[in-house]
C-alpha cells in the first residue's frame, strides 16, 4: 500500500463494534455463545411470510421490485400509524412517520441532521453499543448517565445538561433496555421529558423491545406526552418479525423529519419494497398480536428459565443481576473486587461467550464488573449447560 | 410549533431531490413522464426471482430472516469477486468487495469516512442528482468540471485540482453517464488516475450502467488500472436485476474499506438478506448473462426508436443532442437564446415532463440550456407520442 489515505475526522477514531467481533468469535459451532442479540429460530413467522411473498411477487412484481419513495410505502406508513396511535398513544397531525432500513438507521439520521463534531449526545451508561458506535461516526461527545433499577439517574441528567449546552441529543431506551434489562419508571420518563424541553434538548426513544413484555404493566411512550415534538421515536421490526429483512419505523415532528428524510434519501433512496409490503401484509391481513402473544409466550419461557438458572447456580456464587419485565438481554454484576475482563476470558476458554460490560460504555476504558448475557438465541439446553458453567467459574473465583 | 430545533451544519441547506420531487409531480396518469430512471417494467426478471424466492424461504428461512454480517452474505461477495475479475479484470489481494443497499450508499460512505465539511469533491457537470444531494449532506464543497463528448475536460480537472488541496475525492460515472449519456475515453480515463494519484485524491468510480452497452466496445474500468488503491468501485443490482431490492456492491482497497465498513454497519447494520441471497443465486443458477443480453436487446430498441425519434421530430428544429452507446439517458441541448426552464414548463402544461438540466449542476442557479429525457420507462406510444410534442414545442418557440 502507496496511498495516506487522509479519513475524514469524523472516522479517525472508529474501531469495529465490538460485539459483532465477540460474535464472530463465538461462531464457533463448539462454543455456547449467551453473546448475541439475535431473535429465537422458531421467532419467525416463516410460514406466514412465505405465504406472503410468494403472493406478493405472483400478484404484484412490479411494486415489490420497481423504485419506491423515500419515505416509505404508503400502505405500512398508514397502518403504522394507526396502530402506534391505538396501541401506545402515539403521534399527532404534527408528526410524520417514515419507514427505515432498520432502527438502526434511525441513530444514523438523528445524529446526522443535529449534530455537529464535537456536540453531546447524553446516553445511558450502560447503553446499546450498536447506537454509540453511530453516534461515534459522527465524531459526536458521549456522556453517560447511570442506569438505575428504574432508568436514569435524573440528578446526574439535569447536571450534565446544565454543564453541556450543546447537548442536542439524549438517546434512551425506555424499555427493557439493551444491555441492563432495565424498564424507566412513568415518573423518570416524565422527568427526562422535562428536562430535556428545558434544556432545547431532543429524545431519541429507542423502542425495539415494547412489544416483548413478559411481566407487569406497560409503561407510556415517552412519546406519547411529547406536545412540543422534541421526541424522534424509533420502532423496529427486527424483534418482532425479522432482523434479516431491514425493516423499522421513525416517527418525528415534521418540521425536523423533513431533513430527516433528505438524509434517509441520500443513504439508500429507500428501504427493501419487498420488506416493507411483507410487513404491512403481516400486520393487516394476519393476527399479528397472536403472534406477538405466541412469541411472549415463547420468551417468557426462556427468560424464566434464564432467572431460574441464575438463582440457582449463579447467584449463590456472588454474582447479582437485576429481575427483567421483557426483552432479551439480563445484566450480571460481579463483586468489584472480581476483574470482569478476566471472568469473561476465563468463560471463552470453557467454551461460553458473554459479552463483557464495558463494551456498552462512552469509554470501554472505564471501571466495569458486569457482563451481558442473552436467552433467546441459545437453545433451552445451551442456555442451562452455559449458566452450570457461568456457576461454576464463579464459584472457583469467587467462592 | 414551539420546538426551535438546532440542526446541524451539514443538513442546514438541505432541499429535496428535485428530480425526485418532479416525479412525484409526473405521476399524475395523464402525463408522459420522460423524467424518471427507473427500469422498464418488462426489465425484470420476474419469473427467476418468484422461484428463487420459494425455494430460499422453503430451504432456508433463517438465514433469509436472521441477521448477517456488515460485510455482506459471503456467497454473493465471492460470486461478485469472480465476476468482476473475469469481466472487467477489476480486483486484486489489496481490495475488499462489500455488499451496500443499493449504490447510492457507497456515495454516503466514501464522503463520510474521506469528507471534513468544507472539503472539495470534484464531479463531472453535469452529474447525477441523486449522488450530488448525498455528498452535499456532509456539507460538501461540489466543484463540477465540464463533461465533453468523450468525458470530463481533464485541463479543467488539473487546474481544479492544483487549486484545491482538499479536494479529496472525484466522482465519476464513466459509462453512459447520468444525466448526459457521455462515454469516457480510455485516454481520459487514464489522465484521470494519474490526476488524482498526482494529487492524492481518490476516485469514486461509479459504474450502474457499464452492463447496459448497446453499441460499440467496452472501455476498461478506471479501477482495472488502481495499481494504488485510490479507486472506489461502485457497482448495482438496480437498473439490472430491480431498484426495489435495493442492492449493490463497492470494492476498495482494504485499508481504506476497513472504515467504510464500520460507516455501513452504522447505517444499517446489513443489507436485505433476501435481496443478497436472490442476487447470488440469480448470477449462479441462472444465466445471467443471458438476461443481460436480454436487457440490452430491450433497451438497444428503445434507445434506438428515441433516437430516431428525436432525429425526426426535434433536431430539425434547432435542438441538438449527442447519440448514446448504453445507458438510459439522452441529453438535449436547446439553443444558448432560449429559456430553458421556460421550455421545460410549457412542457409540463402540455402533459410531457422531462427533467431541467440544471438539476445536475454543482449550482443549480448556473445558467443551463440543457434537459435530460429517459427512455426505459416510458412505453414506446408515450415515448413517440411525448417527444412529437418535444418537436412541436421546439417549432413553436425555435422555428
């Protein structure tokens, strides 16, 4: 190699996500990976979208394979509009709703048309790594505020707002949050609100998990009180019917929705046509809460049984974790006099992978004793023999 | 409204597509629109794509509906790595092949991972709209540099370069570019790589149409000569296999798309499942060169029936345009003393829309004389019928 490739500032410092490197090391078909983030096999509705497609493609081809418009297909538009307003509450004649390429487009957009380098996007700390490493792209400053049982710290929030006037973004996610497993109580989210209009700050609500509780009652949208369209919120279809398909929601007030859409644009024109008319047939034309019912149920079962072997063999070892209501991810605290990083190698080398907590920090440099672990992609028997494990490393280290 | 939201620099003078936006206008039933890109309806391999369809949901749903990796579905990225070595002699042991949504995404990638704002990016004038409005979203410097019957003037491109140390990428469409159907010589294509090796800049070589040659030879891609790794190649399923599925591909030298991939992955984690794994089998169970023959016997009529149109009916009356060997768009010149955006009005309200040359320009205030008309989406009745009135209007206002 000749060329100095002279990058951008933006990507100077961009290193690739850690997690999905854990994950490829933790393809390996001995390995019992509690590492991934991926839906169940038997989540799909296989049958159902091959229905569909194959109706799709005979009936109408041209739509599922011509150019489609920026903001989405107008049929999914409206249908997700009705049914966030029906089921959460959600959207008012000032907001617009486009179809993304996945949520994870939505961070991309968001950070894109507010902030400039150098500008603060206030995070949860622990928070999902897949958004942070967005937000870095954009050369953006993260902060971190604590996680508590029941969401952010608010003291912590309001300081690092007052300290920081150009914060522009706070990044949430108010339900069953990836990786703490923690759901924000009514109060806190009222709170974050509050603060956030105070300080001319926007909330991205990140909600990819909603629809998965398994436990207790649901808890509004912090979107659904937002009067003054200071909330962009972010729906996905990953969870709920495929990640492999590409598929997600955003809803903002228009004013700051239309750049919004020139930079979906400007990315990649428009979302799969077949991903997007699958998902509206899904939605309109089958029972889709029976199958949201048929995967809780299949969930439920899972992350019981998940807590039922951390209670077991885990936690009497001296390793804590917090009870969760829905999602994927449960968050373990190990004694801060036990070196996470080593735990979680030693794991690796009995052949189970976790992901290691600092993964989800604004600096993966700091001080952190927790680890992730997920249940819905481990089979029932590769979920039990992985915690047996996690219990007996404990044990040896800890006592 | 309250909500006095803080954007940020790079999206602050956004505008929408306009080309998008006049489309959006030429929907209407009873208009002729020469002003879309998109593939004839008779373009796609329908029949293929219902099969392979079936078969992958039937034999392999998971890997369908699953998340992949950033890179892209390994089959396809190998298939795609033969492919361009056998046919365009493109790739070596320093290069790197990804999948993208689609080819509008490498324009994203590359002016983030190279793009500070403010820096230069050089294009052909006129250029693709679509690409221009994506690099303008990082807050870009556009500096277009006048396309010639044989390509970019390349003494323009020198003096541009040598006056702008930052300019830090050149954009290019080659083969049958878009908007002006202009062929680049092999001659210029070689000026051009040492141009910008010279002035250590790279090239953005964007090559949607290179398949679609109806008549003449093959020039050799600008990347079939990258001994350096300053050429970005960007390659489409859209005008080949459907825009709908949102696919394409980029290869880049490795050092350089280690960053690119992080970008990628920060957008939209991956792309369609469906659309990778429908694209492999179609290049390797099916013939696919066949299909591209196919293509451009459909094309070769069309784009022969406009010519001679546009011989027949409007030439004589004082416009001029340039004969095409590929692609899908003929460029039209009005005469320096007539209005074109006046021209390009009346024809609006005589029901025929193309799209007003200006568009494509750095600065679409700059004077232009010039529209663009396509000719795969029409049928062949609204095509003749749409450019009889091209001619009558021309008479009416030129003689």
């Amino acid at each position: 190699m000749k060329m100095d490739y002279r990058f951008s500032d933006k990507v100077l410092a961009l290193k690739p996500n850690a997690i999905r490197e854990i994950l490829k090391s933790a393809s390996d078909p001995g390995v019992i990976s509690l590492s991934a983030g991926n839906p169940a096999p038997d989540a799909f509705p296989t049958d159902a979208i091959r229905e569909i497609s194959e109706r799709l493609l005979r009936e109408n081809p041209i739509g599922v394979l011509q150019y489609g418009v920026s903001e989405g297909y107008q049929p999914l538009r409206d249908t997700l509009k009705s049914y966030l307003k029906e089921k959460h509450n959600i959207g008012s004649d000032d907001d617009e709703l486009i179809i993304v390429s996945g949520a994870q487009q939505v961070m991309d957009i968001a950070a894109k048309t507010f902030l400039n380098e150098h500008d603060v996007l206030v995070c949860e700390a622990p928070s999902f790594v897949g958004a942070l490493n967005t937000f870095r792209s954009y050369n953006t400053e993260l902060i971190g505020v604590t996680v508590e049982p029941d969401g952010m710290n608010m003291e912590e929030l309001e300081k690092v707002l007052d300290e920081n006037p150009n914060a522009k973004l706070i990044y949430t996610i108010p339900n069953f949050q990836n990786p703490s497993g923690v759901t924000m109580s009514l109060e806190k989210r009222k709170k974050l609100y509050e603060l956030a209009l105070a300080h001319n700050c926007l909330i991205i609500e990140d909600n990819p998990y909603g629809d998965l509780r398994y436990y207790g009652e649901d808890v509004p949208a912090i979107k659904s009180f937002d009067t003054e369209g200071i909330v962009i919120y972010s729906g996905s279809f990953s969870k709920v019917v495929s990640p492999g398909i590409r598929a997600g929601y955003m809803m903002a007030n228009k004013a700051a929705m239309a750049k919004m859409i020139i930079c979906k644009q400007g990315q990649d024109v428009h979302t799969t046509m077949w991903s997007q008319m699958l998902c509206n047939e899904l939605m309109t034309k089958y029972d889709f809460e029976k199958h949201l019912d048929y995967l809780r149920a299949l969930y439920t079962k899972k992350a019981a049984l998940c807590m039922d072997l951390l209670d077991k063999y885990v936690v009497p070892h001296g390793i804590h974790y917090n009870k969760i209501e829905g999602g994927l991810f449960i968050w373990c605290d190990l004694p801060e006099d036990v070196d996470m990083l080593d735990f979680c190698k030693k794991l690796t080398e009995r052949k189970v992978c976790v992901v290691p907590g600092n993964a989800f920090l604004t600096d993966s440099a700091m001080e952190c004793h927790s680890f992730r672990i997920n249940f819905s992609t481990p089979t029932d028997e590769q979920l039990t023999q992985g915690i047996i494990e996690i219990g007996k490393l404990a044990e040896e280290i800890i006592g």
